[in-house]
C-alpha cells in the first residue's frame, strides 16, 4: 500500500509539470494564432487615411493642405486642434474624425453651426467612406485613403 | 529624427529576452552543475536532515565501543558524543550547523543508505523508505587512543598513530577539544557554537589532519631520501662548520647548526644529530627542482586523501624552490614549508614500508542495521614513492637517530624494539618552536607509524620524542 | 452566450490553467498529510472558480482584443497559492483572500475610467498621488517599520505596500509625459556631435520626480523598489526617445550611484558581501544564511526536482516571499524552473505585442513601461535567488506572498488587457 502511494504520488508531481509544459504550448499556440488572426484583421481594414483641404476661407488651412487622421483627429477653430480651422463660423472644438472598428466617423461636439457631409448637416455622428467631403463653415475637406 | 517607439519596444524586448537568457543559464548552472558539489557540503541541511527526525546509525572504535549514537528526546533525536577525545574525528551532527567529520563523510551510511546499497538511495530518494540506520567502524584502537591522549595532555598539538601497512587510524588526539555533544543538541548548539568557534585556540580544528606547521627537522627525511636518489653518497664525509654560507651573496643570511657544530659528517651523523648545515649542503647539491620533486613525491602541498578532509599544506608560497636561500632553508625543515601532521606520519610511514606510501583512513568498516559488514574500508597504497633500497638505507639512518650515541630522538627508545625516528624543532614566529617527532617501530617491519606535534614547546623536539615512545609502545602491545 | 463564445481560446487555457492548479495543490497536500482528503481541493477550486468568473465578466462586458494575459495571470497566481500552501500554509486563507480583492481591483480597472486614454489627461495627478503614497510610509501612525525598511502602511491587521501601486502611477505619469515630450523633441532636436542636447526645461520636471522617488526610497531603506523605479525610468525615456545615450548616461549613473551607496550604508555594503562571498566562514552562518540555504535548495532540484512535497525548502528562512523561486526550483527542478521562467517572458512577449499595436504614442508607452515592469521585477527577483546579483526585497510577481503585490500586478494585467481592446476597437480586429 506504500509504495502505490508513493508511485501515485509521483504520478502526480509527474503529472504537474506536463500540464505547465503543455499550458504554455497551448498559451503559444494561442498566441500564434491571435497574431495571425490580427494581421490578417489589419490588411482587411485599409485605415490610413488623409484630409485633403478644397476650399479654404483664409490661408489657414490652405488649400490643398493634407493633414495625416490619426486614431482620434480633433477639427477646431482652437489653435491646439489637430486640424485648426480659422473660420468664424467654426467653433473652438468643432467635430472630431475618429477610427472605429476599421471605419472612419465623423462627430459633431455639439458646434453652434453644424457639419456637413456631401452636403448634408449631420446629426450627431456619421460613417464616412473614402471620397466623401466635410463642410465646416466656408471650408471643405475631402476624406481620401493614403498616408499624406 | 526620433526613432518610434515601436522600433524601441522591440530593441527593449530583445533586450529583456537576452537578460532571461542569462538568468535560465545561471539558474541552470545551481540546479545542475552545482548540484553535486553542494549536496557534500558538510553544512547542507538535507545532509543533515536525518538527524533529527529518526535514529542515526553508531560509530563505534575497533574495539565496539560507541562514540556516537542518537538519544531520542521526546519526538526527536539527537546525537551524544562518549568520547570528547575523539570529537575531532566524530565530528558533530547539528541542524543548524550542519555536520563535520564522520557524521558528515559518512552521512549517508549512518541512514542506511551507503553507496555500497544502491538500491537504498533510489527507494530513499523516490518511496521515501527509511532504511534502518547503519553504523560505521573506526580503526581507533582505545588502549593506543588512551595512550596518545595521555601522552598529548593538555599541550595544544596533535598526535596521529597509523599502520602502515593497510593506513588504518589507530589514535588520533588534537587539543585543544571540545564537546560535540552540546553542538548537536539543539537546547544548547547556538550557546555552543558560538563559544567553540569564536575560541581563539580554535578548538573546531582538527590539528592532526588540517593542522599546518613547519615540519622543522622531520623534512630532513625527505632531504635525505632526494639526496640518495640522485647519488650522492651517504658515506662521504661533508664538512660542517658552524655558521655556514654559501657565498657572500647570501648577505647576512647564515644556517646555522643546533649543536655549533665543526667537524665532518655522514649523512648517518647528520641524522643522529640533526645537522643543519649538512642538509642545507646537500641539498644545494639536489637542486630546487629535484628537492620540490621529491617533497611532491612524498605528498607535502598536495590534499592528502583521507576519509575526513586534510589540509593541503605547501612547500614554498609558490610551490617553487627557486632561490639558494630558500633552497638551504628547505632543507633542513624550515624555509616556508607547512605540513600536517598525518602528513608527516605518512613519510615515516613510507620509509617503513620499503617505499610504499599507505593511504589513511579513520573509518575501517560500514555495517548494516544487524551488524553486517556491507562495505569494507580498505583503500590500497596511494603509490611507491622511493626505491626499497633508498628505503632501506632511510631505516636504518633513522634507528641510528633514535638508538645511536648522542641521539637526539633517544627519549624515543622502546625496551626490547627497534625504534626508527626523527624529532623536529619548527622555529615559528610567535615564541617557543613546534615539537615535532615522526618514527616506526618495529623498524624492520614496521606495524605503527606515528607523528608527534606539540605547539609552542620549550625544547622543541626533545619534549616530542618520549611521547613517540610511549604511543608507539602501546600500539606494539596490541 | 454569444458572447462567452468570442473568448473561447482563453477559456480553453483556463481549463488548462485549472489543471495545473489542482493538479499541484493534490501534490503539495498528499505529500503532506501521506494520504489525500478532498478538503484540500477547496482552495484551489476557489480560485479557478474566481478565475473564470473573471472570465465571464469580460466576455459579458464585450471585452475586445487579447486572450492570453488572463490566464497567465491565472496560471501563476495558482502556483502561487500551491507554493504558499507548501510554504506557509498558515497564510494560505490569507493569500486567498487578497486573490478575490485582487480579482475585484482587476474588474475595477476593467470599468473605470471609460476612456483609457483618460488616464493621459490627469498625469500631474498621478504624479502627485504617486509621491504622496510613496511618502505615507513615513507617516508617524499608518507607517510600519518591517526587517528595518520602512515601506509599510497598516490598517489595522492589515498591510500594504503603497510603492506597488505607485510603480503603476509613474508608468502612467511617464507614459503621458514623454508622449508630450516626445513631440517637443522631435521638433528641438540639436545633437552636440554625437550627443543629443536634450530640450532642458522639459526634461527637468520628470528627472525631478524621479529624483525625489529615488531620495524618498533610500529614506525607507528601500534597495529593491530603488533599483526598479531608476530600471522604469530609464526604460520609459529609451522607449519614448530611443536615445541610447540617455540610457548610458543612466546606466552610469547607477554605477556611481551603487558605489556611493556601498559605502554610505551599511545594509547595501552588507547585500554586496553576501553575494560575493557567500560561502566564507563569517558570513554563511549570519547574513548569508538565507542565500546559502537558498543555493542548496536550488542544488537539490537538479532536473526534474526533489518533487512537490520532498524538498526542505523550509530550512530557508522567510522563503515564502523572499525565495520562493528556489523553493519552487528544488521541487520541480530546472525543468520546471525553466517553465515559470517561460510563462513569465511570454507575458512580458504579450504585453510588448500589445504596445507595438497600440494606436496611439500614450498606449504603446504605458502597455511596453507596464510590461518592463514584470520583466524587471522577475529578472531582479530571480537573479538575486540565483546569486546573479545581490539580493533585493522584491517579490516574485503572482507566484510570491504579498497582497499588495498581488491586487497590483492583477490591475497591471487589466490596464494591459485594456489596451488590447482599445487597439481592437480602432482597428476592427476581435
């Protein structure tokens, strides 16, 4: 009876240290995957992106001006936004274009004048497709895939 | 323009991936390489672990008298020591402070589980069995035991007593001692320990097997051995005139000689009386080359192999004799050699023996839980380091050292037995010189070998060699 | 039910994480009480239990992104409660207790704030509150004095080590910091020759903090929070600026730094004795005692180890925080050293992927700094049991005993998890 003891005893501390070995293949093995499933996710959603300026009030944007989107772009007549706009009808924090889950939107902070897209206000928040033009006051911008 | 910081994560990344590189192989090295180096280390716990938890075998002397054994105390157990005189050789077994000596060589016997019983250790190790503990015999012999430790007294110094034939441990006293009992109890270990190894006599030492001292003129043997293996004539008669030089570039360095000597010797006179000045010529002759050889031969700077650790000793802090100074100094024992005193047994036990250098053991015997020898002890002769004949010559300079007129080993005598010996006067630094003797009896087939060390004593030498006499005495009465 | 099935890959490693945890604790108890009851299995049933609770939690909040952190996390907190069970197993209900308040920070940081990037506006904040909790120890009432390092706070029965949760607000300060700073220098970027003349004004403030981290640390007596507060600094400016230089510079002044200290206080001259000499006759008994009781657990594991249960980790002194590397490695030997050694850099491997793919300079930032920190304290902890470097008073992430330690290092791995699903959200991918 002591000895089988000790044997399943053995068993088990043998038993331990395959589960930890096959717990971290099984760990990579997942890993492998998810990285695999991330890179294929990435070249599905082409989200680099660019604004493209069309018309300009002043000189600031200029016209044909590119500014880079980045994950969050915030479009403002404050100096500090990443496209600033020195239009009055503007206002200080506008609209910010953000990246979600592949697709770019564009939301409206509740600005005194609105934004337009191909011509239309827009509600709150809205999809845009590459192609698409913005309007905050006297200024366009078109939205085109690339990295500027 | 910044790199990104992507292209930082990486670099950092890899980084980190080469320091747990490196960490794995250190970790690597503990748990493998390392592994076999520390599981001996006398102060591990493991080695150790089987003190407390169960009984642990007996060492007994040759004659069956236990030295050590467990008591139990209420659950546990614990090691208690009969003999304090042997507590150098026992050694001590605690949880705290590990284990020395035999509890610590023979470890594993003393649980059952000798090397000779494979099969124990992987039921130990793997089923977790305890084996019934087995025990270990010493070749200690109590009536030459007694005889030594009477002998030694309370003098701080070593004496070791051999057979030569087979290297077997007769007697083996150190002082100061200690008692090894209250180590290894655990109500006591940490008062204990603390009052043994801060002791400034340094009690824990084993002065017989790691006791180091300039062997004064005990080296002489050596000297002599070289001088005849490489041709010199024993029968030519050197001059000696006290103090000698060699040249003027020895500046005010002289040898000089014990007895102010002025006459001519053989090498049979410059034993009988211990000439200085004849060694240091001689052994200009030999050369420092062939003189470390020949010191090498007979084991002085190397570990000497026995059952306990012994200390290594030197012949020279490079282990070169490369100037004439120090070539002279050598010779006649002094210059900067240390060695043991069961080193120096081992040369006279070498003479005795034709040549042929025993190895020492303490322990003759490991038996099973019912008395059963399972492994006999018996290492053979570590390797002849003389010819029989220069052997032979040896023998006789040395009974002629002891028994010859004006002897100055006479006190050596033994009534009705011819008695080889050589005492020593090691000057050392702090005061009085060491008193060394080393000898064999019967000399023409020796059945002990024993070598003498007293600390510090007034007449060197002198005060060693009747203590020779009467170890050497009881070992013959055996 | 939809949901639950998004995560399915990590919920077939909770499975596995389940069976390590059980599967060791039965080792550690049968080996203990020479026979097996199916009492012992309440504990760790209780946490795998909790683990997938945790999991379920963020399947039904819509969690995003990665699969992998939550049960390595899982995987080594059972270790360590299979460890402290062997260890200590007194403090086993305690440790257990800290693993549900650390699952409940974990869910905590899983809600709040909504908006990770949050956390970059508010970095002053961090920074102060940082400080502030650093310097409570010294507080006359709460602050607690422990084997003479004073970086202990108590409520009541209870203690806590504030410098843990300060490591994560620093990260976060410098995160949000150099991601400004970061731009500031793209724009003033002088170089003296090879040298890069750094834009002052804006590097003083951080170098300012960090400095006042570092005096207050060697005040508390700290060695080991010391050596990783500089490790994080040095690491978040060569990730923001990738500026080799800086690093050198820090690196040299960590060198005079160490010297300085050697010879200025007593208890680093002594950690540097002990690791260089640990064998010699006056210290293997005293102060390094705890090294060399550790060596030889570690020389008893060869390969396969002595198995869970038959080592005598337990000659260690304090072995269940301080050595429970080489407790493990004795009974487990190199092979399962080598595999707690592996699960411990693919978590610092995950949370590195996890910042390369982060949208923005503030994420990649915290996630690579909060991943530095696991790897540091690992390899600090690890190194000084195997006598790499000196011993510091570190713990071993998840596996060692410590409840602040713990309920850190499991927000830790949220924050990370939040970024992957911040990632997942911008870019699209589940």
């Amino acid at each position: 009876m002591e000895i089988t003891f000790a044997v399943l005893l053995w068993g088990v501390r043998i038993a331990f240290l395959l589960l930890l070995y096959l717990f971290l293949l099984r760990a990579f093995g997942v890993l492998h995957r998810s990285l695999v499933a991330e890179r294929a996710g990435d070249s599905a959603t082409r989200a680099l992106g660019v604004l493209v300026v069309e018309r300009s009030a002043g000189h600031a944007p200029r016209v044909g001006e590119r500014f880079s989107l980045r994950a969050s772009t915030s479009i403002g007549r404050d100096a500090g936004n990443d496209v600033p706009l020195s239009d009055e009808a503007a206002s200080a924090r506008h609209a910010v274009l953000e990246l979600r889950d592949g697709d770019w939107w564009i939301e409206d902070l509740g600005s005194t004048n609105g934004t337009l897209v191909n011509g239309t206000r827009i509600e709150r928040a809205e999809r845009l497709r590459f192609g698409d033009e913005l309007a905050i006051g006297r200024i366009a911008m078109r939205i085109e895939k690339g990295a500027g | 323009m910044t790199r990104s910081i992507a292209a930082n994560i990486r670099g950092l990344t890899l980084v980190i991936a080469l320091a747990f590189l490196v960490t794995s192989l250190g970790v690597g090295y503990w748990t493998l390489v390392a592994g076999n180096e520390l599981s001996t280390d006398p102060y591990n716990p493991r080695l150790v672990a089987a003190i407390r938890d169960r009984p642990r075998g007996f060492i007994t002397d040759a004659a069956g008298t236990k030295l050590a054994e467990s008591a139990q105390v209420g659950n546990t157990f614990k090691r208690v020591y009969a003999d304090k005189t042997l507590a150098h050789v026992t050694g001590y077994a605690s949880f705290q402070f590990g284990a020395s000596g035999i509890e610590a060589a023979y470890a594993d016997s003393l649980i059952g589980q000798d090397p000779a019983d494979p099969l124990s250790q992987w039921r130990a190790r793997y089923l977790r069995e305890r084996a019934p503990p087995g025990s270990v015999v010493l070749g200690i012999d109590p009536k030459v035991q007694q005889a030594a430790v009477a002998a030694l007294g309370n003098r701080r110094g070593a004496i070791v007593a051999l057979d030569p034939r087979n290297g077997m441990i007769l007697a083996s006293a150190s002082w100061p001692q200690y008692d090894a009992s209250l180590i290894s109890d655990p109500a006591t270990e940490e008062s204990a320990w603390k009052g043994v190894s801060e002791h400034p006599d340094r009690p824990l030492i084993n002065r017989a097997t790691q006791g180091l001292y300039p062997p004064g003129s005990t080296f002489k043997i050596i000297t002599g051995a070289a001088a005849l293996e490489t041709g010199i004539d024993p029968n030519a008669k050197v001059r000696v005139d006290d103090p000698w030089q060699a040249d003027r570039s020895w500046g005010s360095y002289f040898v000089r000689s014990s007895s102010r000597a002025h006459g001519d010797y053989t090498m049979a006179d410059a034993f009988r009386l211990s000439e200085n000045i004849y060694f240091a010529k001689i052994g200009l002759q030999i050369g420092g080359p062939k003189l470390a050889e020949y010191a090498q031969r007979f084991g002085i700077g190397s570990a000497t192999r026995c059952d306990i650790p012994a200390a290594r000793g030197q012949l020279s802090s490079t282990g070169q004799l490369d100037r004439p100074t120090l070539i002279a100094d050598t010779s006649y024992g002094q210059g900067q050699i240390l060695a043991s005193p069961l080193q120096m047994a081992l040369v006279a036990a070498s003479i005795g023996m034709g040549g042929v250098m025993p190895t020492p053991h303490y322990a003759t015997e490991v038996r099973d839980a019912e008395g059963h020898a399972i492994r006999v002890i018996a290492p053979g002769p570590s390797g002849q380091v003389i010819a029989l004949e220069t052997a032979r010559a040896l023998t006789t300079m040395l009974v002629g050292a002891v028994e010859g007129p004006g002897a100055f080993a006479f006190a050596a005598k033994i009534p009705g037995v011819r008695v080889a010996g050589k005492t020593g006067s090691a000057e050392n630094p702090s005061g009085a010189p060491h008193g060394w003797f080393v000898g064999f009896a019967p000399a023409e087939a020796p059945t002990v070998a024993v070598a003498i060390l007293l600390e510090n004593t007034a007449r060197g030498g002198e005060d060693a060699a009747p203590l020779g006499g009467r170890v050497m005495q009881a070992a013959l009465g055996r | 039910m939809i949901a639950l099935t998004r995560r399915r890959p990590e919920l077939g490693l909770l499975f596995w994480v389940a069976a390590v945890g059980i599967t060791g604790s039965v080792a550690v108890a049968a080996a203990e009480a020479a026979g097996f009851r199916p009492q012992q299995l309440v504990i760790p049933v209780t946490f795998v239990a909790v683990a997938f609770v945790l999991h379920v939690f963020l399947a039904a909040r819509g969690v995003r992104g990665d699969q992998l952190l939550l049960p390595l996390a899982a995987v080594l907190t059972a270790i360590g409660l299979v460890l402290v069970q062997r260890l200590a197993s007194n403090l086993l209900l305690q440790q257990l207790s800290w693993t549900f308040i650390a699952a409940g920070a974990f869910a905590a940081t899983i809600l709040i704030p909504r908006d990770i990037t949050a956390l970059s506006r508010f970095k002053w904040t961090w920074a102060i509150l940082g400080l502030l909790l650093l310097m409570s120890p010294l507080l006359p009432v709460v602050g607690r004095e422990v084997n003479g390092a004073r970086i202990w706070i108590g409520l009541g029965s209870v203690n806590f080590e504030p410098w843990e949760v300060v490591k994560i607000l620093l990260v976060v300060f410098f995160a949000a910091y150099l991601e400004e700073f970061r731009e500031v220098l793209a724009q003033t970027q002088r170089r003296f020759g090879p040298i890069p003349v750094p834009p002052v004004p804006y590097l003083v403030p951080i170098v300012a903090m960090w400095a006042i981290a570092m005096v207050v640390m060697v005040f508390e007596k700290d060695l080991g929070a010391t050596l990783l507060f500089l490790g994080i600094f040095l690491a978040m400016l060569y990730l923001a600026t990738g500026e080799a230089f800086y690093t050198l510079i820090g690196l040299a002044l960590l060198v005079v730094g160490g010297f300085v200290a050697y010879q200025a206080f007593g208890h680093v001259a002594a950690r540097v004795d002990v690791w260089l000499h640990p064998f010699s006759e006056e210290v293997r008994f005293d102060a390094g005692y705890q090294l060399v009781q550790g060596l030889f657990a570690l020389g008893n594991g060869g390969l396969f180890g002595a198995g869970l249960g038959n080592g005598m980790p337990e000659r260690i002194p304090v072995v269940w925080s301080d050595f429970v590397f080489d407790a493990f490695a004795e009974e487990v030997g190199f092979a399962g050293a080598l595999a707690l050694l592996a699960l411990y850099l693919l978590f610092v491997y995950r949370g590195m992927l996890i910042a390369l793919r982060a949208p923005t300079p503030f994420l990649q930032l915290l996630a690579a700094g909060l991943s530095f920190i696991v790897a540091l304290q690992t390899l600090v902890i690890v190194g000084g049991n195997a006598r790499l470097i000196p011993l510091t008073g570190i713990t071993l992430p998840f596996v060692a005993y410590g409840g602040s330690s713990l309920v850190t290092n499991w927000m830790l791995v949220a924050l990370l998890i939040r970024v992957s699903d911040a990632t997942a959200r911008v870019r699209g991918t589940p």
